[in-house]
C-alpha cells in the first residue's frame, strides 16, 4: 500500500491524504484537509515503527503557520498535535520534511520561528504524540534539511542551502544523543556556496555533496568533500557549464565505490542538463549523457537505483510536446535509454520524483496531466 498528500483539491481544495492500491489499482481518498487543522501539506509522509503515519502542513492551524499531524491508517484517525505560530517556543515551517531517526523519534526542523526567528528542531515521540521543542536554530544553523540528514557513526549530518554569515550554506552535524545542531563548516562565495541535494560517504568519516555555486562560475556548481576525521574541507571538481553542465542540485547517487551519478539540471552544449559519473578515487568526472529537446531536458527530481540494477530518473521537459519523460541508465555500461514519454494527457506532464515499492515497480505522480490537469499517479513496471 502506497500513503501520500495532495497539497490541493478535496472537499476544502486545500489537499488531502490517499492510499494506492498497486493489487487492485485503486485510489482511495482518506482524509480532507482543513484550515483549522492544518492545510495545504506538501513533504512526504514519515512511517513510525508502530505504524502510525506523521507529516506536515505549511499553513493553516490555529496560528496559520502549519502544522504536524498524526494519521491512523487502521482507523482513518487524524490528529493534530502541533500547531506552529512562529514565536520562540513554536516556529513554523517552510515545506520542510520530518525524519524517523533509530532512536525512534521523529524531527522535524522549522524554518522561521524560534530565538531569533531563525526557527528551531521540534521532536516527536510517536509513542504517546507528545511534541517537544528541543533546540532553537541560529544564523548558522538555520534553513537545516532533516531529509538529508545521513547517519556516519553515532552522529548525523546535514546541509543548509542559506546559513551562516553570508548566507552561503554550512554543513551541519547532529546529534540524537544530545538533540543538538552545530555547525562543521561555514561555505563561501569564494570557493564553494549553497549545498545543495542529498550527502555521500565516499570512505569511513568521508561526507561529499554538491553546491550550486562555486568561486568561478556563479550557479554552475561543485563537488565537495569533507573530513570528518581532520576536519578538512576541499572542492574536488568545478562545474563549468560546458560540457558537464551547471546548477548540480540533488546530489549523488552512490552506485558503488568508485562510481557516483549525479545531474546538473542545466548546462551542456544544449543547455538542457546532463548525467555525469564521479570516481571518488581518481576524482574524474565522466560524461555519461547529455539531454536534448528530443529526449528529455531539465532532469528533475532524484536518481533511484532500481532492483535491476539500472539507474532511474525523470526530465521535467522534453520530448515530443515537452512534457518531459522517464530515462535509464545501465551503470556498467553507462548506456541511456528513454523508456517513457509523458503524453500531457493520460501519462500526464511534469513529473515528480521517483520511487519504488517492494513490488518491483516504480511509481510517481506528476503536477500537470490527467482529465482535469491536476496531474496522475502512474506506475512503470
């Protein structure tokens, strides 16, 4: 069974909740969101181990500053057990997504609110909904991203696309033990700014990642690594537009050990993006495919490695009517092929990211398409 929110339509339009059943393809809607209540969800939804669902709302509640809610799906229970309102002991969020941690809670870092109004870490203990506000974000933590956070060791780490002093993005480091955030490394315009996309370890106590920006090129990008053993930073490639793109803004996808795939959304010879392998040994950074109107443009969304062993992703544009498509790449032969063409119509346009259920395939929705263009949940076998 698939659980996801619709950040509009409902009996309010203002989103819902639904399930998919891939046996039966059928869809189900399961709960109408409210303005009192919290509405207009837009981050995925997060599994506790007792099987209770958790998410977010970027507005409505008592405060219009978002909520987090609970949902049964054994009973169709939905509550709400925190309402934001921006002061310094409630935040408020900004889009941004909770985590499940192995401790078995679930954070969610708000974006405004807090000391400062630089927003705060709020905790969740599926075990009793209790919600607890357990640190307060500073100019160097703030803007944190819990869905990206990466467990090496006993610590995690995460990035900030804005904090610091020149708002240029820090790499951070929590800790669950302590529920504290502190700042491993400020970024700045003259090497690298504004981390981007999901972190890598590379080799034990090794974190690489991505920025948008980088001292030469503005918003072409790099790739970056960090030490967590000697605490040193270095850039180790720089986009430069052509032939391998710019703007990187997901990260990496971590193939095996000497082979990451990431895209820069923009850049090549066409302008429309590319797919690239990093060998973080030798530090070479091959052209694996560049993307034409023809066949895909924009890359959109995140790189899946599928059970088969082939790579997965999605363009936003391209192809016959620009609606975009759904391409594979076979890492041992770095080989493209386009397997789908968004239609506009009943395949619909644009899509979201990928995923893929324990059924084997791969499903997604997209935001335009369908009857009404309102978008479809399709699946790709």
């Amino acid at each position: 069974m698939l659980y996801g929110v619709t950040v509009g339509g409902g009996v309010n339009e203002v989103g819902t909740i639904f399930k998919f059943d891939a046996t039966t393809a059928t869809l189900t809607k399961l709960h109408d969101f409210t303005e009192n209540t919290g509405h207009r969800p837009n981050a995925s939804l997060v599994e506790a181990s007792n099987g209770i669902l958790y998410g977010t709302t970027t507005t409505g509640g008592n405060n219009n500053r978002g909520t987090i809610y609970s949902f049964d799906p054994g009973t169709n229970t939905y509550t709400d057990i925190f309402h934001f309102n921006g002061s310094r002991n409630r935040g408020g969020l900004e889009n941004n997504p909770l985590k499940l941690l192995p401790n078995g809670f679930i954070y969610c870092f708000s974006a405004i609110g807090g000391a400062g109004n630089w927003g705060n870490i709020v905790k969740i203990n599926p075990a009793d909904n209790s919600v607890q506000v357990v640190q307060n974000l500073t100019e160097g933590t703030t803007n944190a991203s819990a869905a990206s956070l990466i467990g090496i060791g006993d610590k995690f780490y995460t990035i900030s696309y804005t904090a610091g002093s020149g708002f240029e993005g820090s790499l951070l480091e929590f800790d669950p033990v302590t529920d504290s955030l502190r700042v491993l490394f400020e970024f700045d315009e003259n090497e690298a700014s504004n981390p981007t996309g999901r972190l890598v370890e590379v080799a034990p106590g090794v974190i690489q990642g991505t920025t948008q920006n980088s001292e030469i090129f503005t918003e072409a990008g790099t790739v970056f690594q960090y030490n967590l053993n000697t605490n040193e930073f270095n850039i180790v490639f720089e986009f430069n537009q052509a032939p391998l793109g710019r703007t990187p803004r997901r990260g990496l996808l971590a193939v095996s050990e000497s082979a990451y795939y990431g895209f820069p959304q923009a850049g090549g010879s066409t302008e429309n993006g590319v797919v690239y392998r990093y060998n973080p040994t030798t530090r070479q950074v091959t052209l694996v495919h560049e993307f034409d109107d023809k066949n895909g443009s924009f890359p959109h969304g995140a790189l899946i490695m599928a059970t088969n062993e082939l790579i997965y992703g999605t363009t936003r544009d391209g192809a016959s009517g620009n609606h975009g498509i759904i391409f594979s790449i076979d890492p041992t032969t770095d080989v493209f092929t386009k397997v789908l063409e968004f239609d506009g119509i009943s395949k619909g346009s644009r899509p979201r990211p990928l995923i893929q259920a324990n059924n084997g395939k791969i499903y997604g929705t997209t935001a335009g398409g369908g009857t009404d263009n309102e978008g479809v949940l399709y699946e790709f076998d």
